[in-house]
C-alpha cells in the first residue's frame, strides 16, 4: 500500500528559540492510517463558499484545507469515480460537507492527531490504531524514534514530544522501537492501543564512564573535551595525605612536582605548562580547584610569620581533603573543557568529587593502615679529615691562615665527626591511618558517613606530630518520580601540626662534620662558647598549628517537564588557620641570656566563601541527534581575614601560648580583603547519531580584582569530535576498531588570579611611632590592568582496538596567552618591586600527550592491565615588544622556552691559576649580564607506568613516575663556596691542586678571593645546569582479597591485606638529596615508606 | 502547558541578564586601607603617613643599627670592625662587606638600596598628596609636612650617593617613569639633596613640639645640621661653616656626658629615631660575653684611641674567650627590650664641631678650628691640641671623628671616601683584598636587571 504523507513544518516561537538558536528548525513526519466515521472535525467549523459551483471530491478537499486546519490523507486514485460534489453560495459545516461529499461512496474518514483526516475505502482489513511516547531511561521523549512493524518495512517516526501513532493490521504484529545509541525493543502489539517505550542506552564500555566536566556530565565516548581522570581505586592504593600526590605522574599534561619531604608541605602545580609569566607568585599558575561543586582555595596556607621557615614553599590547602573519601579527579585541559569556567579555566580545572552512598544493603567499611619512612637519599659529603683539608687548603691557596673567627680550626675538637645528616634528618616517621565508612540506602535515598584519622611523625629528631581528622557526610535523595532530587554533603577536616620552626635539611648537609656536641655532660644544649648555634636550639622553638576547613554544599535539582530542569547548586567553604611560633629564651645561647626576651608570633587566617549557582538545563531528542542545552549564572564571594601578632616578654615560658601574659603585643599584620566574582555561562551541545559532536560554550565573567571599566570579560570554545568508528564504511573494513574518535577545539579562557584591590592607590595602617598608628603606601596601583587571555586549540585522537585490548588517546595541544598579567617587577628605584599591569608578551605553551592502556590479560582468575602515559611539553615565548628594556630581558628570551636561566659560558678551570673561567661574550672585559645566554632548565617529557596484575586473590600494582629535565646543581642548594666553613658533597674533592693540572672543581678558598667570586659566577653558568631527570618506583602495592567463603562466617562482606610502598626507589644522575625537590634549594627529601595495613567491610 | 514553561524558562534568562548588570562584583575599598586621596584630607592622617615613614625607617635595615644598617655594613667596609658573625644565612654575606669584596647580587646591598628608595617613594607621595588640590590639611601641618618629606627624600639620597656613587634621582611617584630613570650625575643629586634641604629650613620650625617635645622628628635644626654635613661633602666651606654655627650657636643643645649622650632625648641629640617596640638595635648588635657576637673593632681602631681618652672607656667594652681580648661598642647599652631608654641617634652635635672645625680649616681659620677639635676632645677628657699646620689639624679632625663617630652611620667611611684617602688607610688594614674600587659599592643586581636604561651602568669593577 503507497503512504501519502503529509509534512508539515513546525516553527517553534523565535522568542523562545532566540537565547537557544535561529537556525535550527524541527522537522517531523508522521503517517496515518485510519477508519472510524463521520464527524470528524469539530462541531461548528464552517466552510464559506463564495460561489455556486460543482466541483469534484479533490477540489472540496483543497477548500477545506484552504479554509481550516484539517489536512487530508487519501489514496490518490480514491475519488477517481466519484461524482462532483454541488455547493451553494454561502456558509456550510465542514462536517457537513464532508459527509456529502463522501455520501456516494463507501468510505470511512477517521481524524488523527494533528488534524489530518485520513480517508479510505470501506470494507478493507480492520486496522488498530496504536500511539504512545518513546522515551529514555530518565523519561526524555525522543523525537525521531522509529517505530517498525516487524517484517513489513512499514512504520513511523516519533514526533517533536516523542509521540508516535501507528495504524497496525494484527494484534500478532510485532513494533519495534530504535533510536541510535539505545538497545533495540520489540513489542507484540495485542489488544493494546497505547504503548509507551522507554529505550535503554547501548553501553560500551566507554560508554559507562561518566566524565564529570563541572557543569555537566558527558560519556567518555561522547566527550569533545580533554579531561583527564583517576579514580578511588587508583587513589586508594596510595597512602598519602595529599590528593596531589595520587595524581603525580598519572595523567598526560598535568605536571606536579612536590616542593618538600615535610608533612603538609606544597606542591607545584602545572596544567599543560606555565602560562603566566609571573615570576615569584607561585599562585599565578595554579589551576583552579573545585571540590563537590564548591570552588576551594589554591593559595597557600600559612603564614610567613610562623610557618616561613618550615614551609618555604607554603601549606598545601588541599593537604586538608582526605584522598580516600575521593570517588574521582578530573582534571580539565583544553579550552572545550575549561572555557565553561571562563576567566578562571586558564590553568586547568581540577574538579575532585567526594564518594557517595551505596544502594542496597548498609555496609560498614574499615581501612586502617601503618607505615615506616625514613629520607629516601642521603648525601655523601666530606669527613672531618678531607673537611678540614679543603678549609686549611683554602685559606693556604688565598696566603692566609685561620683566623679567630675560624671558628672549626680554631675553636672546635679537630678529631670530632658527626653524621650530621642521620642526626638531623635520619629519624624515622610513623603514620598510621584508619577510616571507617557507613554507606547505605535505597532507590530513593542513599547516605554515606566517613571519618578519619591520620597522624604523621616526622624524621627530626624529636616528639612531632602532624594530625589530621576528617569526616565526610553525604546524603541524596530523589523523589520516586525522580522530578525532585536533593543532594548535601559537608566534608571536615581539622589538622594539628607541632613541627619544628626550621626544616633542618639544610643544616644537617652543611654543618662542618667535626662541629660540636649537641649536648653537654649536664644534658644541656652546648653552645661550645658561643662558636655556633646549636641546630637544636631551632627545636626549642615551638611551631604549633591548627588548620580546620568545612566544604559544604546542598543542589537541588527540579525537572519541570522531562526533558527540562532547573538546578540551583550553593556551596560555602570556611578555611580556617592559627598557628603558634615561639621563640623562648631557652632557644638562644645563654650567654646571650640578658639581651633576648620570650617571643611568641600568633598568627590566624579565615577565608570563607560561598557559591550560588542556578542553572537550567534542557535535553531534546530531535531526528537523529540529541540537544543539550546549559544555561546557568554564577555569584561567587570570598573573604579573606589574617591577622598576625607578636608578643614579647612573657615571664615564663609556659605561658608563651597566652598572648594576655605578653608584656607588649604587636600587631604585624592585619588583613581584611573581598573579592567579588560573577558569571552567566552556557552550553549547546548537538549529537548527531553519535557519531558528530559539536560542544560550544561560552562564558561571561566579572571579577573585583579589576578596576573599573576592566571587570567584564567573554570567553567561549567550540569543540567538535567525530566517531569515525560509527562510519559504515569504517565499520565494515576495520573490523579490529572497537572505536575511534577524532577530536578538536579551540576557545578562549582568562585568568584574574592576581592579588585583590591592586587598581587601588591607598595607604595601609603600620605599627605606632610617638604612639600613633601610623599609615603607609598598601603597594602601587596602576588602574589599567584587566584580564589575562589564553587561546587554547587540541587535536586529540582516541582509538580502541581488538576488543578494547587497547585503548590509546594522543593529543596535541597549543595554548597562547597574552595581555600577560603579572606582578611586573621593577628597580628597586622605583619604590617598590612590582606592580601588577599587563604585559604585552606572547607565550605559547605546546605539546603533545599520549596515554594508553592496555589489557594484556582478562582472565577470570587472571588479569593484567598496563598503562602508559607521556606528555611532551614546549613552551615558547613569541613575542616580547621591547623586552630588552623591560624588567624580563633578565629571564626570558624571545622564541625560546620559557624554563630559561640566563647563565655565563663556562671555560672550566683555568689550569694556571685553578679558578673557574668564563666566556666574556661581548669582549666587554667584565663579566655581566650581557655575557649571559638562555639555558633550558624544565621538563623535556614526563609521564608515569602502571602495571595491575590481578591473580586470584592478589592484586599488585606498580607505578613508576619519570620526569626528563633539567635543574640546577647540588652547588646551587648548598650556595656555599667550597673551603668556606661548610661542609661540601664528596665531588669536590676533585679540586685544582697546583699550577698545569686540569681539574672540574676550582681550587678552594677560605676567604672572598677572586676564586670565591668566580664560584659565585659558577652557580650562575651553565655548569650549574645538570640533569635532574629521574624515575621513580613511586607507588607498589600487593593487596590479598581473602575469598567470600572465608569471611562470611565472620560477618564479613570482604576483608583484605595490603603491603604498600611509596618512593622505594630512585634512579637518577643527581647528586643531591632528591631531584624532584632540587628546584626548592635544600629541603626535606620525599620519604620513603612502607605500608602495611587491612580493610574490612561487614 | 508549553508557553507557561517557555514563559518560565524566560523569566529566569531575564533574572540572569539583570543580575549580571547588578554591581555584585563592585567591592568596597578593604577595611584596612584608606585611600590615597582620602588620606591627606585631613591634619591627622596626612600626620600618620609621615610617621609611618619614620616608623618604618627604624623597623630593620638602613637606620635601624641592625647587621643590615648602614652603621654596621660601613663599619665592617671600612677600617673599623671584623665581621664574626655565626648567623648562617647573613654571615657570608657580611664577609663580603668586611673583605671589601662584595658581589652585585648581595641581598643586603639590595635591601639597602630598595629601602631608601622606597622611603624616597612615600616621601614623594606625601609631597605630591599634600600638594593636591583635592588636600585639606591645614597650612601649619602642611608646611610642617611638606619639610619633613622633603628632609628624608635628601637624606635617603645623601646616603645612596655616598654608598653607590651615581644613582637615579628620584622626585615622583610614578612608576612608569621611575622604572626608566637612568644614573643621574652624583652633583645633580648633591643640587637637588641641597635644595630639598633648603626648602626645608624655610619652612620648619625650631623646636620639637611637633613630636611632643621628643626629638624624633625633623626640625629645622636637623635640616641645618645635615645640610651643614652636605656642604662639607660637596666642598662649600662658607656655608659649611654657617649652617654649622647656626646650630651650635642655637643654644638648644649641648655636648652631653657620655653616660648620656644615647639616651633618648639627651641634650647633644638633634635627630633620634624612636621606637615604641623597645630598645634600637645598636646594643644588641654588638653585645657579647665571650666571643664576639657579630664583629668586633679592627686593631687599627683599638689602636687610634689615646691613652687617657675617656669614649675608651665609656664607649668601648670587650670580652674575651680565655685567650685573646676583643673590644665592641659600647655607646648603646641597653640591651634588653625594656624598658625603652636609648633612642637611635643619627645626627648629634658633635658632629657639628668636627664640621665646622673642618670647614673653618679648610679656610684657614685655623685657631677657631681648633676650639671646635678641642671642644670634643675637651668632653673626651684629652688635653688641647697645640696649634698645628693646615693639613695637621685636617688630619687631626679626622682622627678626632675617627674615634668620635665609630660605627655610627658610616661615619669614617664616607670620610676617608670624601677625602681621598681610603686608599691609603684600607691598605693597612686589608693589604689583601683592598682595590680602590671596592669604595663604592655595586649596584644591586635586581635594580640592573629590573631597569633597562641602567643594566648597563654598573660601577667599575663589579
């Protein structure tokens, strides 16, 4: 039978179509069939006709559908021999004229939806008429469905609202439903006349990854973005405090280097490489970290006051979230996924979401573990015998002899050695974790509630400790409709640190081997006669802190129709930190005694911030392709308080933590910013079978940190993928493609992370003169400064072959940022140092990224998963208007990467005189900074190795981290000139000697001889560039699963053993402590450790 | 059903659109800053932002008598101290200065120069604050003001002159213009530091009621004493000699006993810097028990007292480790915080008399120029010097101030600079590391690299 189908447009109102799109307009189809009778159209439709006429059953048809909103359905030889109709002038129902127009045949007319008439013969097969909606798992109708009648080729297509109706000859028939990406669904039709289907969505496995991209989810197969992942099973088999460190070496493009061995210590952080080029504010770089929602700090904690010392390099914020609580990471790179969090998306995103519960039965899980870790190198440096050689060879080579203030050849016990390093540094940390979980609930709610306790010992010698307690509370809850859904959680944690004031690293390294005893025959400190400073005495100066911080955040989600919802997401966050440093008389040198008073620096900070986010979201079926559609705003607000006091002359010392007992309080400073942050953001998202993907966004930002007329900024990208493996062509030839994606994107992010109020030109109270609170200059202001912009484009291409055996994903990317904002550092006679402006330097940050994964075995008893992953960073600097007057010519170089150290050319040892010479490039005939080129000091690639090997019960797991670059020398750390009273690493040893010898090491020297100078020129040329590439075993873990049949009878759901190590091993041609930390000069190594440890769950 | 939602879905874009418009984003100025303008609206902040300029010239470094002063890195530059300090993150950095071979990345030579140019920053923006018209500050504040600001600007010139030789004159607050500003020739600097101190005079008072009655801010007399200072430096005798006089013959101060002459507010004072902290830092800088703390005199030094000369015993204290004896200042002695009794002296009479004793010398007035030589040696308890040729009592001058004003603010090694004999004395004592190029000090690194129009200027031999 030939269907006459009639198609019909849909114009769906502009107005409402505007803020969505113009362009696009809804097709859909429909086909009818029918039989029931007569009046089919409403009752009081009239026909007018304007003249009497004879017309034929067409030409009446063509009227009323002229006049009305009906439509016709007939076959086209129907009326053929049906005699002409006669009308009068005049009006006429057009149910009226509708019987008699048909009144000589035998026909039956039926109305359907959408107005159509259908018309047929009578006394054909009896027909049902079938209709219903197609609808996915969460209840979106899906417009373009199609609904065949098994074995005829007959059928339809759902409408814009997913409705189809459907005229089928037999109850025996069988319909079935598809859509692209969903499981097809066959149902025998029966005596039903409404069938509503709910399609469920084919899962590959790239399919059941979900990828939280911030504002919304997307499929791995699905996403146009780069988004890296790890997950609780990858972060829970590392016993670290600090997510950080569970993320290093294990996603391509994310670079994290950890700044020192101390517990709670900072990391380095750097998404797809440096993109501003702010020199000395380790914040300008960091990406933006998002914890359930909430935006959570990046700067550091702590204060310079009190934790300077220990701290060079600040207090992670994130050592304050417990890394097992964490359901997954993601960070965010290229501009399709960043550019949703505009001005803020330049470094990357890193969003971390927090476990939630289980459906099902309530479970009760324990996970306690312990470990032992010592400094994972020490150092081999000088005896006391080659010690006092090369000190008495140097003041020898300068024509001098030990003076009195030599104080190690004059004073001190010639014969004396100490190993400096195992006395200082040698201890061994305990830490001991445990964490209990309750997790439960049903299809409606689910809850999860988990606290910890960990405490960390350190490797200095004495009683510290760094404790951290944190619970997490999560609950969801949907309506049984699933309209309404609600979600909280509160994640706490409190920490309590009592390290030491100083990281004593650097002592133990370069204390002379034959200094004095740490004790005398009393037990008392020894100061030997005032000829040092006791590195102990440091130990006496407490360092107490106590760091607490509550993320909160409530969403509330509303589907006001299926395919439509409205969210509203709040979020708040309170950092608080008090830390204690005090400095008793007892820490100094008796002799001293008279002329120093107890002291006691208190410090606080609180930053507190809340987030209101209302969004709107709607999903559409439509044809073949799917519409996402975000539409959301953001107000954010941040308050930062810090206040730090100095109380001097306390009458005892136990009263030291009591600022009221101080004789004189001092406020050293006090701070009270805001900063203000405002966003209207969108997503259109089309996918088109699957198999196209256009992802656009964009965002609109205001931030306070600028002046006025500077606040307001647009960022946007367009990503776009094609699964080329959907392709039939692919399809049939490439049999081995489970997959294959091709990915690009370009887009604009921003950054404002510079410091708040810098357009405002003001004076800032200081400490009292003649009793006064007196005011000084706050900084420089320039009112002109605005955003920073970066242009980010990816290609990326993901495969997966033989049965997703292997998975590969690469990538290029190439990011440019401009209108550089920076701190612009400027002479001294300027007034002051820096001030924040826009530099009109171009950098692009490149690179190529590479991971893969590999199931070797797949087993039931037996399975072995291997990954790869590899980031091959460059960075360029494009262009620099005028850098050689700027304040930069120092740093950078144009066209070169931006790890650059400008450095002398090195013409090693002169053999005459045994001094390091170096090349006066300019034949100027000194030595300055013109004589200096640009030397490569960063990573030249990094990435990580993991193998997962499960056998029966064993899981084994090892990661190896390894890092190509280039750093500075051991000489560097130490800054101490070799044949100065300090000790040296053992290569110096190699030292020039007597006139003619070639050598690599000068000759030493005990005083500040032109051979000291020239040392210092040393640490400045490219001899102090040494690979500090290395690889680590960072991360080995063996963990048995005792069988279920053991444990049931012991209540247990799942038991399990682990034996973890973490930096068990380290190759590397450094010949510091550690070449990872070796950018911070001399600090605490990483530990080493070993974990032992057991989880239950009953 | 459909255009209630769209309807909705509308209302709510509008809702986003207008709060976007709002001023959410608009913070106030924070709690603990004024604004530039707001400041010199009035008597009492204008007053808190020139004591904020004093208060933070005591706090550390340049005038404060710390290791990181002016006093002590001179003293260790010149013939006067050795450096025995143990601190490990300063001691190398100090050695520098006592072996006279100092390294243009030296952080204290940094600090040194970004301090005094930061304390020349805030006194051109109270200048330029007080200038505004948008300022209220009432005409005898202003005035008041306005003489202070433009006395520390000359002051912090005099010094960096001195140290580095050429260096940028700085009038403005302008960084974008001050970024640039290349070395100005040492007598520019010398003209704008007299002018400054001229204008000064002119409109600052005698006495110190400004400060209630302490001498911890500047008064004409401080302006006269340090221009008194300028013009011996720059060779103008005549003025030399008047500005002196005016001072001397002002009958507000006198030459104090030397149990007094640091304490706060003592009579031979005409500029402290006070400190609502506590004691100045001079005492504790020095004090030692046994070793010696941070540095001890040059033997040279021990050597230049006489015999009978009373600061030796009153100035000068020592202490010993059971084999050698080492000699320290001794004219700070407070060494506890409290209770507060000494004050930071930077500009006391005496040195009037050893200026004008020199100025009048130079111009052959030879019998008044050994009145003011012996009136210091008079309180000294020395005996009178006889009459003496020219070029003698010149010596005899510099001698005088040698064991007069040690280690205070590089007394005797701008004076063996001004006079060229730095050479011959620095050879003496360092016949090893000395080279005359050593007598002025490298400019910072940071200020080379930082500052195009003056990377290429470093001074000769560095």
């Amino acid at each position: 039978m030939k269907i006459n189908l009639t198609i019909r447009l849909f114009y769906i109102r502009k107005w409402l179509l505007i803020p969505i799109m113009r362009t696009f307009i809804f097709l859909f189809c429909t086909s009818i069939f029918s039989f029931t009778p007569n009046n089919v159209c409403s009752q009081n439709v009239r026909i007018i006709v304007s003249e009497d006429t004879l017309l034929s059953v067409n030409e009446v048809f063509d009227i009323i559908d002229r006049q009305t909103d009906y439509k016709f359905l007939y076959h086209a030889d129907l009326f053929k021999n049906v005699p002409k109709v006669r009308l009068k002038k005049g009006t006429i129902l057009a149910n009226r004229l509708l019987q008699l127009s048909l009144a000589s045949g035998n026909f039956s007319n039926v109305l359907t939806k959408n107005n159509t008439i259908v018309i047929k013969p009578k006394g054909q097969q009896v027909q049902r008429l079938i209709s219903g909606t197609v609808s996915d798992n969460l209840g979106v109708p899906m417009s373009g469905a199609t609904v065949i009648i098994k074995g005829t080729g007959t059928g339809t297509t759902t409408d814009f609202n997913g409705n189809y109706s459907l005229a089928v000859p037999d109850a025996q028939n069988v319909l079935i439903f598809s859509f692209l990406g969903f499981a097809n669904q066959e149902i025998i039709v029966g005596n039903k006349t409404t069938i509503n289907v709910t399609l469920k969505e084919e899962l590959s496995k790239l399919d059941e990854v979900t990828i939280n991209a911030g504002y919304y989810t997307v499929s791995e197969r699905e996403r146009t973005g780069n988004i890296s992942k790890i997950e609780a099973h990858t972060i829970e088999k590392q016993p670290v405090a600090n997510p950080l460190a569970a993320m290093q070496g294990r996603m391509t493009g994310v670079q994290i280097t950890q700044n020192t061995g101390v517990a709670g210590g900072n990391y380095k952080v750097l998404i797809r490489g440096q993109n501003s080029l702010r020199l000395f504010d380790a914040n300008a770089n960091h990406p933006l970290y998002i914890v359930d929602g909430v935006p959570f700090s990046s700067s550091s904690l702590g204060f310079a006051e009190t934790s300077g010392q220990i701290y060079t390099q600040g207090i992670s914020p994130l050592t304050m979230i417990n890394p097992n609580v964490i359901a997954s990471i993601e960070v965010l790179k290229d501009a399709d996924a960043t550019a949703i969090y505009g001005s803020r998306g330049a470094n990357g995103v890193v969003l971390i979401t927090t476990k939630k519960g289980n459906q099902g039965k309530t479970t009760f899980d324990v996970n306690f573990y312990s470990s032992l870790g010592k400094i994972s190198n020490t150092m081999a440096v000088l005896n006391t015998e080659q010690y006092l050689e090369m000190r008495h060879e140097g003041l020898t080579n300068d024509g001098s002899t030990p003076q009195p203030s030599d104080y190690d050849l004059t004073q001190w016990d010639q014969n004396r050695h100490t190993n400096w390093q195992e006395k200082l540094i040698g201890g061994t940390a305990e830490t001991n974790n445990i964490q209990m979980t309750f997790s439960g609930g049903d299809a409606t709610t689910n809850f999860l509630m988990s606290g910890s306790h960990r405490n960390e010992t350190s490797v200095f010698p004495g009683d510290y400790k760094d404790n951290r307690t944190t619970a997490l509370l999560k609950v969801n809850h949907a309506s049984e409709d699933k309209r309404i859904s609600l979600s909280g959680s509160a994640h706490y944690s409190s920490k309590n640190t009592n390290l030491p004031t100083i990281d004593l690293t650097s002592l133990a390294v370069t204390l002379p081997p034959n200094a004095p005893e740490l004790y005398t025959a009393e037990g008392e400190l020894n100061w030997e006669n005032s000829t040092w400073t006791n590195p102990l005495s440091f130990l006496n100066r407490g360092y107490t802190a106590k760091s607490n911080t509550l993320i909160g955040n409530a969403s509330f989600n509303y589907y006001v129709t299926k395919s439509f919802d409205a969210k509203v997401d709040v979020g708040y966050t309170i950092l608080s930190y008090k830390a204690i440093a005090k400095t008793p008389k007892s820490s100094f040198n008796p002799a001293l005694e008279q002329s120093v008073i107890n002291s006691t620096y208190f410090s606080s900070r609180e930053e507190t911030s809340w987030v209101f986010e209302p969004q709107l979201h709607w999903k559409k079926y439509l044809g073949k392709g799917k519409i996402n559609l975000l539409i959301g705003a953001s107000f954010q607000s941040q308050g930062s308080t810090g206040l730090a006091q100095l109380g001097r002359g306390f009458s005892n010392e136990h009263l030291m933590e009591d600022i009221k007992s101080a004789s004189n309080v001092y406020v050293t400073s006090n701070s009270d910013t805001q900063y203000r942050y405002q966003a209207l953001f969108g997503r259109f998202n089309y996918n088109y079978k699957g198999t196209y993907l256009l992802n656009v966004t964009g965002r609109r930002d205001g931030s306070s940190r600028f002046g006025a007329g500077k606040r307001w900024a647009n960022f946007g990208a367009v990503g776009a993928a094609w699964v080329f493996s959907n392709e039939k062509v692919i399809k049939s030839k490439w049999h081995f493609l489970d997959y294959g994606k091709l990915r690009a994107s370009y887009g604009i992010t921003g950054n404002d992370k510079i410091g708040d109020y810098g357009y405002l030109d003001s004076y800032t109270s200081s400490s009292t003169y003649l009793g006064v609170n007196t005011l000084i200059p706050a900084r420089l202001s320039n009112p002109l400064f605005a955003w920073e912009e970066n242009k980010k484009f990816e290609l990326g291409m993901s495969l997966s072959v033989c049965k997703n055996a292997l998975n590969v994903e690469a990538n290029y990317y190439s990011n440019t940022s401009s209108n550089q904002l920076v701190g612009i550092t400027l002479p001294g006679a300027a007034g002051f140092t820096s001030v924040n402006g826009n530099l009109p330097a171009t950098l692009r940050n490149s690179g190529y990224e590479l991971a893969a994964t590999s199931t070797l075995i797949n087993k039931a008893n037996f399975g072995w998963i291997a990954s790869l992953n590899l980031t091959i960073p460059q960075s360029k600097l494009l262009a620099f208007p005028n850098i050689e007057s700027s304040t930069y010519d120092y740093f950078y170089e144009i066209g070169k990467p931006l790890e650059l150290r400008k450095v002398y050319t090195s013409e090693g040892v002169d053999p005459s005189t045994g001094i390091y010479q170096f090349k006066d490039t300019d034949s100027s005939g000194t030595l300055d900074i013109k004589d200096r080129k640009g030397v490569l000091v960063g990573q030249d690639f990094y990435g990580g190795f993991s193998n997962n090997i499960q056998y029966k019960g064993f899981q084994f797991d090892i990661h190896v981290q390894f890092v190509k670059q280039h750093g500075n020398a051991i000489e560097n750390s130490i800054s101490s000139v070799p044949g100065f009273s300090s000790n040296q690493p053992t290569h110096v040893l190699n030292r020039w000697q007597s006139i003619g010898e070639d050598s690599s090491v000068q000759r030493f020297t005990g005083n500040f001889s032109p051979a000291a100078i020239a040392f210092y020129n040393w640490m400045s040329s490219e001899s102090s560039i040494v690979d500090t590439s290395f690889l680590r075993f960072k991360n080995i873990s063996l963990t048995y699963t005792f069988s279920e049949f053991l444990v049931q009878d012991l209540g247990l759901k799942s038991a399990k053993l682990f034996v973890r190590g973490t930096n068990i091993f380290t190759l590397t041609s450094y010949k510091g402590l550690d070449p990872e930390t070796s950018s911070s000069g001399m600090v605490l190594p990483p530990l080493k450790s070993i974990t032992t440890g057991i989880a239950l769950t009953f | 059903m459909k255009s209630k939602i769209v309807k909705k879905i509308s209302c709510v874009i509008l809702a986003f659109v207008c709060m976007s418009c709002s001023d959410f984003i608009v913070v106030d100025s924070p709690k603990t800053e004024l604004v530039k303008a707001t400041v010199f609206e009035n008597d009492d902040t204008a007053n808190a932002a020139v004591l904020g300029l004093y208060n933070q010239m005591r706090t550390s470094g340049f005038a404060s008598g710390d290791l990181m002063s002016v006093s002590f890195v001179c003293g260790l530059a010149s013939d006067e101290l050795l450096n025995y300090s143990i601190n490990p993150s300063i001691s190398q950095e100090l050695e520098q200065f006592n072996k006279n071979n100092l390294i243009a990345a030296n952080t204290i030579i940094e600090s040194l120069w970004n301090q005094s140019y930061n304390f020349v920053y805030q006194s051109n923006a109270i200048l330029e604050g007080l200038e505004n018209e948008s300022s209220k500050v009432s005409e005898e504040i202003q005035s008041q003001l306005t003489g202070e600001a433009k006395f520390i600007r000359a002051f912090c010139h005099f010094y960096l002159v001195n140290l580095f030789g050429d260096v940028p004159l700085v009038l403005t607050t302008h960084w974008d213009e001050n970024k640039k500003i290349q070395r100005t020739p040492s007598e520019i600097v010398y003209e704008q530091i007299i002018t400054d101190l001229q204008e000064s005079i002119a409109i600052l008072g005698d006495n110190y009621s400004h400060s209630n009655d302490e001498k911890v801010r500047i008064n004409k007399k401080a302006s006269q004493a340090l221009l008194a200072r300028v013009y011996l430096f720059t060779n103008n005798w005549i003025s030399a000699e008047q500005e002196a006089t005016h001072i001397i013959d002002s009958g507000i101060y006198n030459l104090e006993t030397f149990e007094n002459s640091f304490l706060k507010n003592n009579n031979e004072a005409i500029w402290q810097l006070s400190s609502d902290y506590g004691n100045s830092s001079e005492a504790y800088t020095y004090f030692s028990s046994g070793l010696p703390a941070n540095a001890a005199f040059t033997s040279e030094l021990w050597a230049a007292f006489e015999i009978e000369d009373q600061r030796k015993t009153h100035w000068v204290n020592s202490s010993t480790d059971g084999t050698s004896q080492y000699y320290f200042p001794y004219k700070y002695k407070a060494i506890t915080p409290q209770p507060i009794t000494e004050y930071t002296t930077i500009l006391r009479l005496a040195e009037l008399y050893l200026i004008r004793a020199e100025a009048r010398a130079k111009q052959e007035k030879l019998t008044e120029a050994l009145q003011d030589v012996n009136a210091i040696r008079a309180r000294a308890g020395l005996i009178a010097l006889g009459s003496l040729s020219k070029d003698q009592l010149i010596e005899a001058i510099l001698q005088e101030k040698r064991v007069e004003f040690f280690t205070e603010w590089g007394h005797r090694w701008l004076d063996l600079k001004r006079r060229n004999v730095v050479d011959d004395y620095m050879q003496v004592v360092k016949p090893n590391s000395w080279q005359t190029a050593a007598q002025l000090f490298p400019i910072p690194e940071s200020q080379l690299t930082n500052s195009a129009s003056t990377s290429n200027s470093q001074n000769p031999g560095y």
